[in-house]
C-alpha cells in the first residue's frame, strides 16, 4: 500500500508563500529557523516550486477533477468547555497533541489531511487517485483514532482534570478534488454532497463512535466484509430532505461529555 508522506500532505502553495516569508524576517531569529528548515525540507523534495509565477501558478490551482474518494471529518467533543475551563496557552499543546496524533494516523492509513481548524480535521481516502480500499482504510483509520485518543483523553483527564471525547463521520461518493481559493491563497480539498454529509454525520456521533453512510458500508462488504459494525435508525441531517441510512463504528468504551 502506497503511504502518503507528510510533505506529499502540505499544499504547495503554502511552501512558496513561507519561502517569501522567510526573506522578511530577522537573519538569527528562532522563527526563520524552523521556518527555513522547513522550506528547505520541502524544496528539497520538490514541493512547491514555482515554474513561472503567476500565470503558471494559476494554471496550476485553477484545475480539479471529479473522482469518486472518502471523507472523513474528525471533531473533539466539549472543546468550548475546555477553552473556557483552560487559560489560550493551556489549551494551545492538548490542541497539538490532538493534531499530532489524528494526523499521523491519517497518514499512516494512506490518508490525505485537507485542513485542521479549530478542534476538527478533515481527511479524505482515496484522493487524488481512486482505491477501491479506501473505505476500508478509512474505517480502520477512524477505529485507531478512536482508541488511541481515548486513551490521551483520559490522561488529560487525570493530568488536567478535563473531560472529552472523539466523534467522526465519514461518507464516500463523488467529490471535486483541486485547489479552492484565490491566486494569493488557496489549498488542496474536496467539495460536494459528500463533503457536506460526512459533516454532518461528524457532528451527530457522540463522543466515542464513528458514524458512516451507506455508501461506505456497501464498498466495505464488497472489499473487506467483516467488522463489528451496527446499523442504526436512518438519521435526518440538517439541510437535507431524504434520511441518510447511517452505521456505527464504536469504540471499545464511551464518554458523556
């Protein structure tokens, strides 16, 4: 199974702008540093460069093509009460530790992240190329976030006194997969019905179960049957007038946040 590497996994665009950044700041200062170091890991590896700004550059991000993928949207539950709890600068690294673990474990499954904000990740299976595994590796992907984050979430239980939990959603269909965004800033994600779906399905899962459409269901009986899945009652999503015939992933225990 081809991985896709954590440089393969950060827009292009971000490298140039970081490059012009880089020339604006201080010669010895900590952030041109990192920041260098950075740029120069992905100049070495190809990403990012720039065959001839600006008319090649928008070539380049104007393009997108439909392919049929996964979506997985990933959100923390009883964030706004933890960043009220929790002074900026406490919340700051639990934020990281989230990150850090969802992301290489996104990776790790053959997964592409499209975005992180706030406290929700958004990833996609099968992007840009088609795989008939990338249900199955997106639900093994949400089974290993599942459990690996409940476990961080009961240290930061014992070490910060907070309480939290996990909830993913995850649908599969037809997507526009390119560039979205102007010349000045843009970013490689997928957009569509099924986009919208897996949202939505990510914000009804409780904290401790994964909740995913039909669509990933049928691929995952014809590519890898088996696996303790539950079907449950068809669910009414916002903004949508036909039910959606929904499955549950859970994990092996929940939290009432």
């Amino acid at each position: 199974m081809e991985h896709t590497s954590i440089q393969e996994a950060i827009d292009p665009a971000c490298v140039v702008d970081a490059g012009e950044r880089l020339a604006s700041l201080p010669p010895r200062s900590p952030s041109r540093v990192r920041a260098g170091a950075m740029v120069g890991r992905q100049a070495a590896s190809g990403a990012g460069r720039d065959p001839g700004r600006p008319e090649a550059l928008v070539a380049d991000w104007a393009g997108h093509k439909r392919i049929w993928s996964v979506v997985m949207f990933a959100d923390m539950r009883g964030f706004m009460r933890i960043s009220e709890q929790m002074e900026p600068d406490e919340v700051f690294p639990l934020l990281n530790e989230y990150f850090e673990l969802l992301t290489r474990i996104t990776l790790a499954h053959g997964g592409r992240v499209f975005h992180v904000a706030g406290d929700e990740l958004m990833a996609g299976f099968g992007v840009p190329d088609p795989a008939d595994d990338a249900p199955c590796r997106a639900l093994e992907a949400a089974r290993e976030m599942l459990a690996r984050f409940g476990a961080l979430a009961e240290e930061w239980r014992v070490r910060r006194g907070v309480r939290t939990g996990l909830g993913i959603g995850i649908n599969a269909g037809d997507v526009i997969a390119g560039h979205v965004g102007s010349e000045g800033f843009h970013h490689y994600t997928v957009v569509g019905d099924t986009v919208n779906v897996a949202s939505r399905l990510s914000q009804r899962a409780r904290a401790g179960e994964a909740l995913f459409s039909l669509s990933v269901m049928d691929a995952v009986r014809r590519h890898c049957p088996g696996g303790d899945f539950i079907q449950l009652p068809a669910l009414q999503l916002r903004g949508r007038e036909a039910p959606v015939e929904i499955y549950c992933l859970p994990a092996a225990t929940r939290v009432e946040v």
